[in-house]
C-alpha cells in the first residue's frame, strides 16, 4: 500500500504573467527553491519527494498524517508568496494511490478547507514501500562516442521508455538527475525489474543495474535500494560476476 502527496502551485500560469517577459531565470530560482524546502520538510518526516513537473511535486508519504501535512503547509506558505495545494491518496499500488489523489482534488473532498488540503489518507501506518534505484552500467563508455547532448538524449529516451513501460505496471518513474532513476513500486518490484532490464537491453542495447529497498517509510525504503546499488558496483569492482539486480529490505 502506497500514501502519495501530490503538492501543486495553484493559478501558476497566470500568476507567472505578472512578472512579465523577463521573468525566466527568476521562475527558475524559485522552483528549484520550493523543490529544496519541500524535500527538506519531508524528508525530516522519513518521507521522499519526487519532481514531477516544476509546479508539481510528487511526495512517498506513508505514515505521514493529516497533523503532519498541515504544519508542512504552513511552513511553505509562510516562506513563498504561493498558494499551493496539496492531493493526498493511497492504494495498493503508486499509479492507484496516484488516481486516488486526482479523485479528491477533483470532486473536491476536503482533509483541510483552510490549507487547501485534499483527499483520503490511509489509517493504516504499517504498510512497506518498495523503491527501485536504477543506473546505466558503464556510462563512461557511451560518453567517449557521443557528445554531452547526445548523451543527454539517450538518457531521456530511455526516461520516456521506463515511464510508459512502469505505468503498464501501475508503478511511477522518476528521472533523478545523471543517469540515475527511481521507480516507487510494488513487492513484486524484482520481476518487474528483470522484465524491464531484458527489454532495455534488447531495444536500446543499455545495461541497466537496479538496486530495490524495502520498508516502512519512503526515505528508508530509498536507503535501501541505494544500498542495493552500492553493493551491486562494489560486487564488479571486486572482480566477481555482477547481479544486475539487488534487493534489501
């Protein structure tokens, strides 16, 4: 069972006009501002956020309580001149617990009138959440043939490629920057995993190396697959034959 917080700039487009036509690198300050608070306020509860679009921000919030979401809220209405919102859902997978968060923004199901709090929260605080932590094998290969931009190419092909393919599996994708993605998921996260390696593979001839953590919060269950993924590159750089698939919990 997965608790996501979907956190929205409310009117952005419109609020954005107001700043007239030189106003791009200002708008880029402050979303990579608001993403840094959110991670921090968050992360501080063990949850883990995710950029989504730049006035959206994904939010792993297993455990976190309605009490918890609305001090989060006040902090980031304190610090920026925004009126955000925030979707909170659950269900037995990320795309559900997704769907269950757009349900109550839309039909307008109110936790908090007053922080612009909407939603249904899980009760249940004893449930695991499953990350996978996915890299490029041997990205120093492909940088000695193709350009900086060529790069970035493949590596945003193979974002859009792991995007449709985990959405199949009512499982969401996050790019993280480099060559490093994570996917929130479901227990069955190694199948997965090795079904989408063996495609990337075949198709787009890129070895892929997947670290998987489990456990009861998103910043622990994150942990762990980062772990994962540290011990499948200190099993290659000892000499021996490498998983491309670990998994803690």
């Amino acid at each position: 069972m997965t608790q996501l917080t979907i956190i929205k700039i409310n009117d952005y487009g419109s609020w954005t006009l107001t700043l007239g036509s030189d106003r791009e690198h200002e708008l880029q300050m402050l979303q990579a501002s608001l993403y840094k608070e959110i991670q921090k306020l968050f992360s501080a509860k063990n949850c883990l956020v995710f950029l989504n679009r730049s006035d959206e921000f994904f939010a792993v919030t297993n455990g976190l309580a309605l009490e918890d979401h609305i001090k989060i809220q006040k902090k980031l209405e304190s610090a920026f001149d925004l009126r955000l919102s925030m979707s909170i859902g659950y269900g037995e997978t990320p795309f559900e617990a997704n769907l269950k968060a757009y349900e109550g923004k839309k039909t307008q199901v109110f936790l908090d009138k007053v922080h612009n709090i909407y939603g249904f929260l899980n009760g249940n605080t004893d449930e695991n959440v499953t990350i996978m932590h996915l890299d490029v094998e041997n990205l120093t290969l492909l940088r000695s043939t193709k350009s900086p931009y060529e790069v970035s190419s493949s590596i945003f092909q193979l974002y859009a490629k792991m995007l449709e393919f985990f959405l199949d599996k009512k499982a969401i994708a996050f790019f993280l920057g480099g060559d490093n993605y994570m996917v929130v998921t479901n227990e069955n996260a190694k199948q997965i995993a090795r079904e989408f390696i063996d495609v990337v593979k075949k198709e787009q001839g890129i070895v892929l190396n997947c670290g998987i953590g489990t456990a009861k919060n998103a910043r622990e269950a994150a942990k762990f697959a980062t772990k994962s993924l540290d011990t499948i590159r200190e099993i290659r750089n000892s000499g021996k034959e490498k998983p491309e698939i670990f998994e803690m919990r």
